[in-house]
C-alpha cells in the first residue's frame, strides 16, 4: 500500500509562509508529479511527506496512520535526490546494503535484495566499484537502487535527473517510467521541468507560490488549464496570450475578437454579461498556421525564423507589439522582417477572464 493524504498542509519558516493549507490525496501505486516554478514550494512539500520537515499545521496520513510525529526513518517511505547521497568511499554493493545493514536485516535477504534490484537497473557490472568510477547516469540508477531494495512504501524523488545531459535525461525518464511500471509503487516526482511532468506522470500537481494551481492527468493539464498560469506552464512552448474581447454570446458558443483583427466563436459559453469584457485569448505555438490567400487572419511582423528541418519555428510580432510564437510543420522559407498573416481554428482558443481563470 501506498496511499498519501495531505489535510490542509501548512509550513513556515519564521514569518514566511512556504505552503498554504495543501489539501490532496496521492492514490495507491501512482506516478504522481510536482511541478512549478522555482520557489514555489514543492520540494518543501516532499520534505513534508518525507518527516525530514514537520508541518506548521496539517495533517498528513500515509495508508491511514497519522504520522506528523514520526519519524523519517520509520515511515516506510525512500527518497532519490538530485545529488545522488552516495558514499563515495564505499562500493556500489556497500551503498546499496548500507541501510539495510542498519536495520539488522540478515546476510541472505540483503543480497537477495540486491542482485534484484542489481538485474533490474542493470548495474551488476558496477557492484565493486565506487560511485567516482561511474558516469553520472550510472551513479543515478545506484542512487535509485538503494531505494529499491528497501522496499518501500512510496518512493519520492526530488529532482533526480537534474544533474544529467538533455540525451541521457530522456533515457532516465523511460527508465524510470518502465520501473514505475514493474514495481506498481506509489512515486512523488519533484521537478520545474514540465517536459519531464507530462512524460512521467499519471497526474500531474501544478504548484505556484505555496498553493496548488490544479491537479490533473498530463492531457487533462494541456487541453483544459484552469488557469492563465498553468495554460503558460504546461506545454513546450509556452502558450501565446492575446488580446481580445467578447463580442457576442450564442447558442453556437463565445464570439470573440482577437486583437482586433479576427472574429471566431470558440464553442464554448461564457457568462451572459461578459459580453464587450477584455479577456486573454489563448493559442499554443503548435495550433497556429500560416494563412492562405482568401483566408482571415492576424497581421505579423517576423522577428526570427528556426529552421528544424521537420518544423519551422516563427518568432513574430502582431501589429499590436504583442509578441507572437508558432511552430509550423515542415520547412518554410520566411526571413526576418517579413510581413505575414497567422491563423487558428477556434476550437484551439482558451479563454481567460481579468482574473486569469478560465471561461
């Protein structure tokens, strides 16, 4: 079992509040992910579940025990961090039997445990050598197989891939993905890169300063974002925010008018009186397309043209100075200062009030 339930979670460090009542329920055996920007209070939250931190206020169950009083060592939980934590004077056999020498558990168990988690991560070959004798992916998956052998209830894992090459971070995130797969143990994932969220997780926990944005499956995150913040967090690029306004409310949906140049009914309804309000008209890089002769469509200006061979990324700017981001399939020959005309199907379009929140 591995089910974790966080009540209301708060945490201060003197008179700087880090977390602000978190409330959320980690279901037994999934992969579930921490993410947000720098400072907003995620690895503080790992630290929480952890013990090596105790709440301010809140509560925290893991399979049903109370255990703000207990300590890290006994709440059946092993943590991976970004700096690996291994003993660099001792074999990868040594690191990996350590703690599980501290618990006195007998000789046989031990490599048992061991030449199983050994066969798993394939590091058999590297049992009698020492960590500063590995290549960093390789010190990753000991860092990782010390987790393993204790059998824990949940694995937490804060940042662990950090550290490594962008191609060995791809490799590492299959792997990991695979082993989730194998083990069927719950897993908290801690990282600021969304890349890694949406690759690895079952949901995904959006944090910004000390609260939690929404919580959702990878997909849930993308297509329907809660909010301006995770509509510009979540997906690579970052999603385009636009001027614009509602112009009419119908049966067919939400008219609205992008910098003032094109008009669209996205199909989906707004509040009756929001019609001639200011919103942020919303559209990922990946939905927008060059327009056609007879087609509508924003005015640009290119700034910068990134040929990729299989897409061509357009940096331009609208006539209204809003900056302007699309990916295109295929290979386009645009150059810098070129006038343009951009264009999206409205069911691509999020809407976004005053206040950040979706329509």
């Amino acid at each position: 079992m591995g089910r974790i339930t966080l009540e209301k979670v708060t945490k201060s460090f003197g008179a700087v509040k880090v977390l602000h009542g978190i409330d959320l329920d980690i279901r037994d055996g999934e992969f579930i992910v921490f993410v947000g920007p720098s400072g907003c209070g995620k690895s503080t939250l790992l630290r929480q579940i952890a013990g090596l931190d105790k709440p301010t206020s809140g509560d925290i169950h893991i399979d049903g025990k109370h255990v703000n009083d207990v300590p890290a060592a006994d709440r059946g939980l092993a943590m991976v961090f970004q700096s690996y934590a291994l003993y660099p004077h001792m074999s990868v056999r040594q690191n990996l039997a350590f703690g599980l020498e501290n618990a006195r558990m007998p000789k046989a168990e031990i490599e048992s445990r061991i030449a199983e988690a050994a066969r798993m991560l394939e590091i058999g070959e590297y049992l009698d050598r020492r960590p500063g004798q590995l290549s960093g992916g390789q010190r990753q998956r000991v860092a990782i197989g010390r987790a393993i052998v204790r059998n824990p209830t949940a694995f937490l894992l804060d940042e662990p891939l950090s550290n490594l090459d962008a191609e060995l971070r791809i490799s590492m995130r299959a792997e990991l993905s695979a082993l989730h797969k194998r083990l069927e143990t719950t897993m908290i994932y801690v990282t600021h890169d969304q890349i890694e969220a949406m690759t690895l997780a079952n949901r995904i926990v959006v944090l910004r300063k000390g609260q939690i944005e929404q919580v959702g499956t990878p997909l849930e995150l993308y297509n329907t974002p809660a909010n301006r913040f995770v509509a510009g967090f979540i997906g690579a690029p970052s999603m385009n925010f636009l001027s614009g306004s509602i112009a009419a409310i119908g049966r067919e949906g939400t008219t609205v008018t992008v910098l003032g140049e094109e008009t669209l009914t996205v199909p989906r309804p707004a509040d009756d009186g929001m019609v001639q309000q200011a919103i942020a008209v919303g559209v990922r890089p990946q939905h927008i397309r060059l327009a056609g002769p007879d087609q509508p469509g924003i005015s640009a200006k290119v700034d910068l043209v990134e040929g990729l061979g299989s897409e061509t990324v357009i940096h331009a700017r609208a006539s209204t100075g809003e900056p302007l981001l699309a990916v295109l399939a295929g290979q386009h020959a645009l150059s810098s200062g070129e006038d343009i005309r951009l264009t999206f199907d409205a069911k691509d379009l999020h809407l976004f009030d005053e206040a950040g929140l979706r329509l």
